[in-house]
C-alpha cells in the first residue's frame, strides 16, 4: 500500500486530513446546491407572478417597487459577509442557515396581515437568498477546476428551467384558485427537503477564525448600501420626495460618509470583509464592472415584465409567469452552449461581448411594447433577452474567480455579485420609481376621469382580478396606463447595457486554473490522485474488516478491537471515503 493512502487512513478521525474530492463526491455535494438553488428559483417565479394580486389585496400598488427592492436590499448587504465568513469559518454551516432563514422568511409572508409586514419578510428572505447564490456559486469553485466548471452550468441552468416552468404554473394556480399565500406555503417543504439534503450531503470541512473579524467594515459596508438604495428610491419618486428634497440628500451624505469610512477601515482592518487589494486586479475590475451596469439594466426589465403582461396585456397570473419562459430558455441555451464551449476550449471573452449586443437589441424591442403588442412578438423579445443575459451572467462570475488566489475564492465571488447586486437595487429603485410614480399619476387620471370617489384608493387596491369587474372604458384606460408608463424605461437602461459591452471588450483573456479552490488550498486531494486513494483505502476497510472477522472466529471478540477507528467517518469529514 502506498503511503499517501496510509496516511490517509491512519488520520481517518482527524480534522485535517484532506477530503477526497472523487467524481461521485463532487456530484453528491453538487446536489445538495441544486436542492437550495431550486428553493430560490422557484420563489423568485413564483412571487413575480403573484405580486400584482399580492400587492392588490394588500393596498401597496403606488409601493410595489418595495417588494422587489427590500429582497434586493438585503441580499446585497449579507453577500460579502455571507462570501468573508465562508473563506473563514466553512461554507457548510453557513449555507445550512441560509436555507433555514429562507424557509421561515416564507411562514412570516404568507401570514403578513398587512403591506409593510410583507416586504420585512421578504427582506429577511433576502438575507436567506443571498446566502444561496454566493455560497452555492463559492462551493462550486472549491470543488471544481475553473477549466471543468463550465460543464456544472447545465444542470444549474435546468433547475432554472424547471423552475421557470413550475413557478408561473403555481404561481398562477394559486392566485387564481386558491390565495397568494400559497406562493409562500408551497417554500416550506421545499425549504425543508433542501435543509435535509444539505445536512446529510454538504461533507465540507468547517474552519476557526484566525484573525481578528472585521465587524465594523461589516456595519459600514452596510450601511452604505441602505444609504445608496434610500438616496436612489427617494431621489426618484417625484411624488414624495425627488432629487430635490433634503432628505433625499441627507441619504446621499449618509452613502458618502459610510463609504469613505469604509474604504480608511479596511485599509487598517487585519482581515477586511473587502480586501482592497482586489481593487488592484485589473480583470477582477472588468468583471466587477460588467456585473454593475448590467446589474441596472438587467433587473429593471425582469423585476416589472411579469407586471406589464398581467395588466397591460390583459393575460392571466398563469398566462403572464409562462410567457416569461422563453427568457428562461434563452438564458438556458446559451448558458450551457456557452459553458461546454468554454470547458473544451479555455476561451471565454467573445461571450460577453456577444451578449451584451443582444441584450441591447432585445431592449430596443421592447421599447416598442404596448397593450396591442403581439403575445408571440414579446416571446420573442424575452427569449433573446435571455439569450444575451445566458452568455454574461455565468461567464464574469467564472471569470472573476480564476484571476484571484484561491484563498478568497469566496470574497472574490460575493464582491463581485455584491456590485451586481448593487446595479440591480439601483435599477429597480430608479426605474422601478419612475414606472410606478408614472403609472400612479395616469391610473389616478383613469378614475378621475371615470368619477370614482377616491382614486388614491381605487389606485392603491388595484388587482388583476378587480379588472374584470371594471366597465370597459375603465378597463381599456388603465391598460393604456401600464403600457404607456413602462415601455418608455427601457431606453432609459438602455445605456447600462452598452457601457456593458464597451467593457466586455476590455476584458483580458487568460488561461483557466485546472485546479478546484480547495486542492489548490491544500485542504482537498483531487482528479486521478483522489480517486486512486479512494480505492486504496476501500481496499484498505476491506482487509481490515476481514482480518477483523478472522480474529473474532478464532480469538473470541477480544481480536475486534485493534480496527474500531480506522473505518470511514461517519459525520463526512475530511478522509470520508463514503460517497
């Protein structure tokens, strides 16, 4: 027997021996990623059917940009502590909290009584969420070479795919037949199911802080970024505040202090929550900056799409969340097309390039939407705008954790979400402001017109279910509404989308890493070497256990002792050989 697969078997009860990260060991602990990935996707299309009866029955139409903002906001906040404490603590425990805080977020919404109520909820679903996208997305860098990885993109992107499918299908079943707080109830198995998958699969070793937590870069960091989405939501509803009112500038100052303070902080900290040597990685910046202005654009048309089917083209909940699928398969295709392409050839720069082109196009298209807009002609819209978003998205990701060493694979992956992320609560916050502050004035006019009593009501309860209990003329106003009011945002996230490209074609190409984040840390053996030590130290159980037996037929059971501790570990640690 050689003597690594000695070593290993004789530190088979120790913390620090390395975990051999097989073929079927990487696909076991892959699944338990799908299992918290599914639970986030479905949600996300689920509620985005539901929200126009949610935010109808309760009385938030003139707010409705909260619900996606406060998700947006909270995930945003906990991505870089989510991504430092994962590098420092483990990313096992950590995804195990993400899912339990996503599933008990998800009781809390389907029993909010009132508006406000349900957007806390759906920000403590947030602080969950974006533990699920950082983590899964840290993991599979620690398991998987940045040369192999683009292979793991197709069962992701089917996930993403089922759940594009069976969310609408839910969503529209339950806010048709049964009640919006289905959309919510339906999270609780899931969440579940995904816990125990996660608790019995996620064999990843957990570590101890060995420098000092950087708590206060914490609390800057976040407060900077509710300083940023408070000074863009404020600056851009005119109804309430605009970019003239003080306290909207009183936000803006807030963001300045607390992103200075933040920058003098990290400088000095021992081990910032952001390291600012990142910041002197030139592809690191690219990427960081193609996720930021696509963040603004991209968001902006995914979070109010589902809303201007459903009211503007008259569809049902069902019939608006389906028509959404061929973004999804768009996204889909490309994703793994382009994933499979980049594991056999290590090229990646022309994806982006090209995707930004077609995502600007597919924008320029639907600046054209109106209520007499064809069904078959926005399908085609969302489908190329999927397609161009399916050849960005995962490649800048991948990307941006090959140019950094291995030991901040996770910082460098949530940093870099975190500027998306960023982009996408100052998109939705902008021009989700000017969507609904546009469409409050001209549904006000629609009831005015039409001599209701109160239209700051009638506005504020409105529900795709109450449209078919309106007379036409009032019918046909309010979908003139929402078309007129939403279509023309597109050219205003027009530009995000180009200064996408012109940076995508600064991007610099370099070779992929054919070594997984934890081989390269010295904390995992992979590729042929893990899977000749797996077999040596079946070999290795095999014999003992046959010696063992041996000893027991012809010495009694005093012979059983000698092999107790030499068998598999039966908590998954680091020289598990189960799979």
């Amino acid at each position: 027997m050689s003597s690594p697969a000695r070593a290993a078997s004789g530190r088979s009860a120790t913390a620090d021996a390395p975990l051999l990260l097989t073929q079927k060991r990487i696909w076991i602990i892959f699944s338990a990623l799908i299992a918290g990935m599914m639970l986030s996707s479905l949600d996300q299309t689920i509620v985005s059917t539901a929200m126009p009866t949610i935010v109808g029955k309760l009385g938030g139409v003139e707010h409705q940009a909260w619900i996606t903002t406060a998700y947006l906001l909270a995930t945003t906040i906990v991505m870089p502590i989510y991504g430092k404490f994962g590098d420092v603590l483990g990313r096992r425990n950590l995804f195990l909290i993400a899912i339990a805080l996503f599933t008990l977020a998800s009781v809390g919404a389907a029993f909010a009584t009132d508006f406000w109520m349900f957007v806390v909820f759906r920000a403590i679903q947030g602080l969950g969420g974006g533990g699920l996208m950082i983590l899964s997305q840290a993991i599979i860098a620690d398991i998987v070479p940045a040369s192999e990885r683009g292979k793991y993109m197709g069962p992701l992107g089917a996930i993403f795919g089922i759940s594009a499918v069976a969310g609408p299908l839910l969503g529209g079943y339950f806010v048709d037949h049964l009640t919006w707080e289905w959309a919510f109830y339906i999270n609780i198995p899931v969440g579940i199911a995904a816990f125990a998958i996660a608790w019995f699969t996620l064999t990843l070793p957990n570590k101890k802080a060995e420098k000092k937590i950087d708590v206060l870069g914490v609390m800057l960091l976040s407060a900077a970024t509710v300083c940023l989405i408070f000074f863009t939501d404020f600056g851009g509803n005119a109804k309430l505040h605009g970019w003239d009112a003080p306290e909207t500038w009183m936000w803006g100052a807030g963001l300045l202090v607390a992103a200075c303070l933040f920058v003098w902080v990290e400088s000095k900290a021992e081990d910032p929550i952001i390291p600012l040597s990142l910041f002197r990685n030139p592809i690191f910046i690219n990427t960081t900056a193609i996720g930021l202005t696509l963040g603004i654009g991209m968001f902006s048309a995914i979070a109010f799409v589902p809303t201007f089917l459903q009211m503007s083209s008259g569809t049902s909940a069902a019939a608006s969340g389906l028509l959404m699928i061929p973004m999804m398969v768009g996204m889909m295709g490309t994703s793994i097309a382009s994933g499979i392409v980049i594991t056999k050839t290590g090229k990646y720069k022309i994806y982006p390039i090209v995707g930004t082109l077609v995502t600007a196009a597919a924008m320029v298209a639907m600046t054209s939407l109106s209520a007499d807009t064809p069904i078959w002609l926005i399908c085609v819209y969302l489908f190329f705008f999927g397609a161009g978003l399916g050849l960005i998205m995962q490649v800048i990701v991948l990307v941006a954790q090959n140019s950094v060493p291995p030991e901040v694979i996770g910082t460098a992956t949530s940093t870099n979400n975190y500027f998306r992320e960023v982009g996408a609560s100052l998109g939705v916050a902008i021009f989700g402001a000017l969507f609904t502050s546009r469409l409050s004035e001209q549904l006000g006019k629609v009831f005015a017109g039409a001599g209701v009593a109160d239209p700051g009501q009638a506005t504020a309860t409105l529900d795709p279910q109450r449209m078919s209990e309106l007379p036409e003329p009032i019918r046909d106003g309010i979908v003139n509404a929402y078309a007129d009011s939403l279509a023309p945002v597109f050219w205003y996230v027009l530009p995000f989308i180009l200064a996408s490209f012109v940076l995508a074609l600064f991007l610099k190409q370099i070779p992929l890493s054919d070594q997984s984040g934890m081989v390269a840390r010295g904390e995992a053996v992979g590729g042929a070497e893990a899977e000749a030590l797996e077999a040596e130290l079946r070999e290795l159980t095999a014999s003992e256990a046959a010696g063992s037996s041996a000893a027991n037929v012809s010495g009694g059971s005093g012979g059983s002792g000698g092999s107790a501790g030499s068998g598999p570990r039966s908590d998954g640690g680091p020289a598990d050989v189960r799979d």
